[in-house]
C-alpha cells in the first residue's frame, strides 16, 4: 500500500466517524437553544452522545455514508491516474473495514457492489495548483438529506411565499422555501449550501462546494455575508425543530456562493446537510504524501456531553410519557399509545427497506410477521467466524415506503413502524384502520442505537444486498417517540402546517 492510499484512508476513517470540532460547537449551541425535557431537546442529547460513541467506537456516525465526494488539489506533475485508482483502494479497504457503509448500486438492475466502487462511484474531483502539497477533502453525504437537495428557476412561484423574482430578494424566498420542504426528513437541525447561478449542473456542484466551507467562516461577499446570516435567524423561526419534533434550531449553518450564468437561466441550488455534518480534509507533503495537517480542527477537541447533563435529563419530561414494550406487540397496546408517547422497546424486531417493501407486496414474507415491529434501517454489518455484528443502525427516510406501508402492515399484520420522518395520509389512515403506530427513531445516531442490538438472530433476501437485506434484530432498550397514532394523529402533519403558517410571514420584500 502506498502512503498516499493509506493517508485517504485515515482520511475515510476520520470522516465517517468523528465530526470536526466547528460542526460540534454548533451542535453544543443547539443543545442549549432547546430545553432538554423538549422532544427536540431529548433528541440533540441522544444525537450529542451518538457522536462521542462514534468516535470511540471508530465506527461510523451515520450508518448511511452516502456518496463519498472527493475534492482533490494536486501540484503540476502529479499522476492523477494512479492517485484515482489509489483513491478507489481506500474506498473498498474502508468499506471491506465496516467504516464505510456498501451504498454502490446499480441503477438498472439494482445489483449492490458490495466495495462502493462503481461507474460513478466514489466521486473525484481534481485540480491542480501551483503548490507543491496535495489538498484532499472528503464528504459524506447520506441519501436521506440528499433526497432533500432542490433546485429553484427564477421567476418562480413558491408556496407561502409567493413570486420569487430574479433578484436577492427572490434568491432569500427560495432558501427559505428549501429549509420548509425538508422538513425533518433530512435529519435536521441541518445545514446547507446554496449555489447561485451557473447551469442546472454546475449550480448543484456549487451548492456542495460551499459544504467544504468552515462554518464558522464569513462570506467575502457582503451581500451573501447579510444573506447567509438573516436564512439562519429566520429559519430558526419556522418552528421545525430537531427531527421535524419541533423546536427552536431548525438550521445550524448557510453557506451561500455565486457564479455567473446565462442570460435565459437563473437557477438557484441548494445543497441540503444533515446534522451528521461529515466532511474532512488533509495536507498532504507532495513528495512523501505523508499527512502534514489536518484541515479542519479534530473533533477530539469539543467534548459534546456538559457537566450538568445528567442532572438536567434525570428531570421529569411534563411532555412526553415512557412507555415499556415488548414485541410482538398487541392491537391493545397499539391503540393505548398516543402522539408524544416514548416507546421502550425489547423484544426482535425486522429492518425493511424499499427492495423489501416493493418485495412484499406481491410475495409472502419468510417469517411471520402478526405483531411486529419493521424497521426503516440499512444497517453497516461486518461478519467474523462467531457471525453477524451491527456496526452502525440508525433510521433511514420513512417516506419512500409511503405507496406501500399501509397496505403491507394490514396484509401481515405489522403493528409498528420505526423510521424517520414521518409517513403521509395513506399510512396515517392505515394506522388507524388496522390499529398500527410510527415511531419516529433520531436520524444519524447509529450507534446509540446499535448498542441497543444484542444479536442479530437471522437474516433474509442477502441478494438484496446488506442494506436492503431483511435483518432480524434482538433489541433491549431500544427508545423512539410514537409521531403518528392509530387516533388519526400526526406530528408531522402538525408541524408542517404550523411552518407553513410561519413561512408566510417572511413574504414581504426584504432585500430590495
């Protein structure tokens, strides 16, 4: 192995499993926003102690590692080719390692890699520069804050917000607009990039580009410094809150750039990031590609668990009511829980991504499922001589399962549902019909949630792949807030309406 590959690998490892310090102190801001009897305020500390977890673990944050986005600066000279194949080495150590999730997917036949590597993936970008150090970063950025990118052509008309023009003002209305459509689907509190001008594909890769920024830098620009400070006062308003559970830390970053563009386009792109806010960087000595620095400053430095937390969480919760359950569960004891209920769950439960629910429609299922618990779940596994172990196992998006979850839970009996984000009317009112519940599990925390696994009894449908597989899972203490009843209730459904209403009151003109 050469220095060079082995130094993106510590570059890949690094990235996957320890946030960089700006991004923590903003997490640490957070938590002190929010009252911790809140569910947003549980939620940050269960996210603040997944993060210390992941870092002593050394496994990843986030069980969805996403499309690993490399920006690489090179001196003149160097061989590009062989740093390419080396690059994609470290990807499938990292991934063989459990560092990184298989996320490579074919997309006509649907067929997973197993290495992450692929046409089209990982992604490289290169360039050169007239310095002698090679400047490596590395994103990871999930499907499910992915799925939230959007990109806006001006004039447009937005909801709440009305006419959005070709000038700031209509650029500040479609930010805005782009926080309220991701709702807590992206993992939020989030951050996001947003690129202005340029063609419907280079305006994408601006947006992401502004994800390499520091956090806690200042726009050059004035105009962008203004607009990038009023998007996070006043997305902070919308009431969305951690998790879309409400609350008052919806946005924790905005990092805007601009480019120019064609006369007939104005397009405006922004690049959606969960909290599991994963990007890293090295300096690399251009002769021995040893690591000189690090680019952004180590995690390692901001402690994410204060003095007073245990005191403050041993507080009673006037919000919410901890309820113990063990699977399979009972229509009963269904219909006994209620919107803002936490659920303690022991017992086996079944991860269930899309390759199975579209499976399950038209097939029976391998096990009995009268009385269980699906989880929404692409977990990491690795396999040694004593079996299968959970490296990470946090929620996926629970709204790609929308066209077939009611009728899936109602065919077999399913009576519960774990994922993130929510799920829309046709779930909700087979909920109620059939006596089911959504229990909304915190987005990115993989191994506080990992560690409630205690073994993993069996597994089905490997030929989906080892995300989409259908893994039977032994858990104890397993916690996630009920979000939607079998009463017709939805916090979802609340809190966009509620946003909805407080996005309105930004429509006037501000930057004129």
């Amino acid at each position: 192995m050469s220095t060079f590959e082995e130094s993106i690998y510590q570059l890949i490892v690094e990235t996957s499993t320890n946030l960089p310090a700006d991004v923590r102190r903003r997490i640490a801001a957070a938590r002190e926003a929010e009252d911790r009897a809140t569910r947003a305020g549980l939620s940050l500390s269960t996210i603040a102690q997944n993060i210390e977890m992941a870092e002593c673990n050394v496994s990843p944050i986030c069980q969805d590692t996403g499309m690993p986005t490399f920006i690489v600066h090179t001196p003149v000279g160097a061989n590009q080719i062989v740093m390419k194949r080396e690059i994609q080495q470290a990807i499938a150590r990292a991934t063989k390692d459990g560092k990184l999730r298989t996320n490579s997917v074919d997309s006509l036949t649907g067929a997973n890699t197993g290495d992450n590597l692929g046409p089209g993936t990982p992604v490289i970008h290169f360039e050169q520069w007239e310095k002698d150090e090679v400047d490596a970063r590395l994103i990871l950025k999930g499907g499910g804050c992915e799925n939230k990118n959007i990109q806006y052509s001006l004039p447009c008309e937005l909801e709440g917000l009305g006419k959005a023009g070709r000038d700031l003002d209509g650029i500040r209305k479609c930010i805005l607009h782009a926080v309220y459509q991701a709702q807590g689907q992206g993992c939020s509190a989030g951050f996001i990039g947003v690129g202005i001008g340029g063609d419907r594909t280079t305006g994408y890769e601006l947006a992401k580009q502004q994800l390499f920024r520091h956090v806690e830098d200042v726009n050059p620009i004035p105009d962008l410094a203004k607009l990038e400070d009023y998007i996070l006062d006043k997305a902070n308003r919308l009431g969305i809150g951690t998790m879309g559970f409400g609350g008052n830390v919806t946005l924790l970053g905005c990092k805007v750039g601009v480019m120019n563009r064609l006369p007939a386009s104005f397009f405006v792109s922004v690049a959606y990031n969960c909290w599991a806010y994963r990007r890293q960087g090295i300096l690399l000595d251009g002769s021995t590609h040893e690591i000189k620095e690090w680019i952004y400053e180590t995690g390692s430095n901001v402690k994410m668990n204060s003095e007073d937390q245990a005191a403050s969480e041993a507080a009673p919760a006037a919000e919410r009511r901890e309820v113990v359950l063990t699977a399979p569960l009972t229509e009963e004891q269904v219909r006994s829980l209620k919107v803002g209920d936490v659920v303690i769950l022991n017992g086996e439960m079944h991860t269930g991504r899309d390759a199975l629910h579209k499976y399950l429609m038209d097939h029976d299922a391998p096990i009995d499922l009268n009385g269980s618990v699906i989880y929404h779940c692409g977990p990491v596994m690795l396999k040694d001589e004593e079996g299968w172990h959970v490296k990470a196992a946090g929620p996926t998006t629970s709204s790609r399962e929308e066209p077939y979850q009611g009728d899936i839970m109602k065919k077999f009996g399913i009576r519960a549902v774990i994922g993130k984000g929510g799920m829309g009317a046709k779930t909700l009112a087979a909920l109620r019909e059939h006596g089911g519940v959504y229990l909304n599990a915190v987005g990115g925390a993989a191994q506080y949630y990992a560690e409630c696994i205690k073994k993993v009894n069996g597994v089905d449908f490997m030929e989906f792949g080892i995300p989409e597989a259908m893994w039977h899972l032994q858990v104890e203490g397993f916690a996630a807030i009920v979000t939607m009843d079998s009463h017709g209730n939805s916090l979802h459904a609340d809190v966009d309406r509620d946003s909805k209403e407080k996005l309105a009151q930004f429509k006037d003109p501000v930057f004129a």
